[in-house]
C-alpha cells in the first residue's frame, strides 16, 4: 500500500489545478481495474502480452469495469476512456509496482486530455 499512497500524495498535489473529478477517477480506475483484472487474469487468463506477465483477459476486463466508474465522475467519454486504458496498460507494461503506477498514469493521461 505504500505505492498507492505515494501515487495519490503525488496527485494530491495537482488538487487546485486538475478537476477533482479526474483525481477521483484515477483512483477509482486503480481500485476497480486493478483488482478485478487480478480476478479474471488468474481465473481465465491464458494468453499474456507480450513481454509481460500480463494476461489479456486482465487487462480487457480492468478496462472495461473501470471505464463506467471514471465515466460517472468526468462525465466524459474520452476522458474516462483514455484512462482506463492508460491505467491498465500501465499495469501491464510497467515495471515499476502498478499500485504506484496504475492511479498515476491514469491521471496524467487524464489530466493531458483535459488540459488539451
């Protein structure tokens, strides 16, 4: 848990610039996506990508049930898109502990969309 409390003291400190919406999204994009990923890949997971100890079946459905949850506080759809998939790609591509880096490449993606 230190990983996550480090991502969201990180993201915390955009709270007067960034909507709270998005840093709202970005941990939920963490809680859900994360922990039903984890379900399904060791379930049902039987393909990975590559190079990754990732399966598919993970990260598709940690996109998918994320998605609705992040919808519902940005109210936008590529917004809540963007990260969704940023924040599970992330998971599976990182090398670095996805609890940190789940919550912070969702956000930034967000924060970059929303910005432009």
């Amino acid at each position: 848990m230190f990983w996550y409390f480090l991502a969201v003291s990180i993201i915390s400190i955009s709270y007067t610039y960034i909507p709270k919406s998005i840093i709202v999204s970005s941990m939920l994009i963490f809680a859900i996506g994360d922990t039903f990923s984890n379900i399904m890949g060791r379930k049902y997971g039987k393909k990975k990508w590559p190079h990754s100890n990732k399966t598919c079946i993970g990260t598709i459905t940690g996109i998918i049930l994320s998605f609705p949850f992040a919808y519902v506080f940005t109210n936008n759809l590529i917004i809540a898109a963007i990260g969704a998939i940023s924040g599970m790609f992330a998971e599976a591509y990182s090398p670095v502990n996805d609890n940190f880096m789940i919550p912070l490449a969702s956000f930034v993606s967000m924060s970059i969309i929303w910005i432009i």
